[in-house]
C-alpha cells in the first residue's frame, strides 16, 4: 500500500488530499473509491483504517478535506459550503477518472453521515459512480432538532450585518452545551478520533448552519440507480434510520446493515463490525 499526497481545485481552492493505492504492481487498472469526512471533520479521523483495507482488497481510495477544512486551503476557515462540498466530490471524481492507473469503469464513493448524503447526490448524479456506501447518511434536517441554537444564529446574523465577525461554535459538545451536534456521543467521538488528527478543529462557523436546514439529498436518493449500501443506526437521531429509508424505499438496489446503536456509537461500540461490513460490501461490487 501506498499513500500519494495531492491536491486539486474547486472553485479555484486548492484542496489536500491523499490517494491510497493497493501494493505491488499491477497489469490491470485498480478499482476505486472516492470519499470525504463526515461534518466538520478532516480526512485523517476514520477514514485512513478504511482505506488501509481497502487496499489489501485491491482498491485504491481517494480522500480528500473540504475547502476551508484540515489542510485544504479556503479563505473562509470552519466554514461549512454544502453545494461547493458537493462540487468537491464530483471533482474528486473526474481526479480518479484522469488517472491513468484507474479503472473508470469501476468507480465507487462512500460516506459517512454528511458525506454519506453527498456520497448518494454524487451517485445519483453522476453514472460514471458505479456503487455506492452511504454510512448513517445525512437525509435532512428536523427544524426543532437543537432549539438552543436558535438565538445563537440570529446574533451572528446581526453581527454580519453591522459587518462584524461572525460567531463559531463547537462541532461536536456535550448534551446541554452550544454546539452543532451534542446528542448520540458526538464529544466523546470527535474527541477520540481528533487524537489521530492534528489539523482537526472542533469548531464550525454559525453561518454554517441555516443552509443545513435547507439541504436534503431525499429527491436525489430516489434516483439511485446503482447498487447501494445503506449502514444504519436504529437510535440514531442525527440521521434517523427511518428517514434513510423513506427516502430509499423506491430504489431497488439497496442493501440495509443494521446496528442497535445511536449515530456516534456505530463508530466506537461497532466500528470495526462496520468497517468491515462497508469494506467487503466495496470490494465484491468493484473487484468481484
């Protein structure tokens, strides 16, 4: 195995990412896949262990941080750009597309909760993507879901107004505390994994958050035509299972793996039950 460190842009921002190929030489092109972290995270928390093995399965991996993230460049730093993130994975796509090395036939994405909503927007988008693994994947948002944010947002929008700065506030807190997330674990698993992950920042600009209640990838999980896998956790209630499958219920293709745990226990409680299930359910539908 081999890591190839790279860049490229979107939107004229040079973005850092790491191509991971399997080891020895080959005489036929290597199936990949292409991936980025889950909210406001880098490409250095879970995702290395991933494409370590898939790897030894014969899969090269692309990994990648958003603009304004890890060591992406982006002048606007924490700042959470849902459509330009989107962009990000439809550019990484055409990185592994013009790569000679790579098999353009045998191109698959995966994702975890944010980047697993992106994963099934590129998928449905894009039909050069040939499979796709959608781990606890964003749907939408419940408006009601994390009430105490409410007047932190309007203060930060009437700071911008006067031109002030704009306010952060943590990614990942504890239940009760100011954050983007604080249910299902988030501190305790942004803390663990940020121990492996220098250019991590538990941090993401209040900005950020008014568009997520706009976003939803419902309409484009509807158009998958591809094979899907779908990695749910049935008390999860930053991604409710039951949202993931409405929004699936129509596409043929899909294949559920279930775990009795809430949305950041999947990755401790079950993390390797779950890599494992991902990897092996990647390398079948691009090696195989």
């Amino acid at each position: 195995m081999t890591d190839e460190q790279m860049t490229f842009e979107v939107d004229g921002t040079e973005v850092s990412a790491v191509l991971t190929l399997p080891a020895g030489e080959s005489v036929e092109l290597w199936p990949a896949v292409f991936t980025a972290p889950g909210f406001a995270g880098v490409k250095e928390m879970l995702i290395p262990d991933y494409s370590r093995e898939l790897a030894a399965g014969g899969v090269a991996s692309l990994a990648f941080d958003y603009p304004g993230f890890g060591a992406s460049a982006g002048p606007m730093r924490q700042h959470i750009d849902l459509p330009q993130q989107l962009r990000a994975f439809h550019a990484a796509l055409d990185v592994l597309i013009a790569d000679p090395r790579i098999d353009s036939e045998r191109i698959g994405v995966w994702g975890t909760s944010m980047s697993g909503g992106h994963a099934i927007a590129v998928a449905a988008a894009d039909p050069r993507v040939k499979a796709v693994a959608a781990i606890i994947p964003f749907i939408c948002l419940t408006p009601t879901g994390n009430l105490e944010l409410a007047p932190v947002i309007v203060r930060d929008a009437l700071r911008r107004l006067i031109r002030r700065p704009g306010l952060t506030i943590p990614a990942a807190g504890r239940p009760g505390e100011v954050a983007a997330m604080n249910s299902d674990g988030a501190y305790e698993w942004a803390e663990g994994m940020a121990r492996g992950a220098e250019n991590y920042r538990n941090e993401v600009t209040v900005a950020s958050l008014p568009a997520m209640l706009r976003w939803s990838t419902r309409k484009a999980a509807g158009r998958l035509a591809v094979p899907v896998l779908a990695v749910l956790a049935e008390s999860d209630t930053i991604t409710p299972p039951t949202r993931v499958r409405k929004a699936l219920a129509d596409v043929e293709s899909v294949e559920y793996v279930s775990y009795p745990e809430s949305h950041f226990e999947l990755f401790t409680d079950h993390a390797d039950a779950v890599r494992q299930a991902t990897v092996q359910w990647l390398i079948e539908h691009l090696v195989t």
